[in-house]
C-alpha cells in the first residue's frame, strides 16, 4: 500500500465540502454531478449515497471503525 496521505492532495474540496476522502485512501465522498448529494466509494465501489456532505463523511468515519 501507499505510505502516503491522501487528505493532502484533496485538502481544498475537503475543506469546501466539495468532497471527502480518507488518509488511506480506501473511502472517498464524490459529489453527485453538482446535486447536494455524495455517492460514498469503497475500494472502487460505489457503496451508498448520502444527502450531504456531513452525511457521507460520518458515515465513512463508521464505516471505517467497523473494519
């Protein structure tokens, strides 16, 4: 695996709540062509959709714990 983190290349759209993505880079929150919604990715599969951005990144913070 990478030994590098992620968050560092996309710190802007993260910051914006433009989009989401984990340090490993195994999870992201992509937004939903322009729509308030984020389609949640995991190892290259789209995996749920969430309303918001706040939605998508606790989702992924759960989701992560679990494994």
């Amino acid at each position: 695996m990478r030994n590098s983190n992620y968050q560092t290349f996309y710190k802007d759209a993260i910051q914006n709540k433009q989009g989401y993505v984990t340090k490993d880079g195994t999870w992201a929150a992509i937004s939903i062509m322009g729509s308030k919604q984020f389609a949640i990715i995991h190892n290259g599969e789209r995996v749920h959709t969430s309303k918001n951005f706040d939605f998508a990144r606790s989702y992924i913070l759960k989701e992560s714990r679990k494994k």
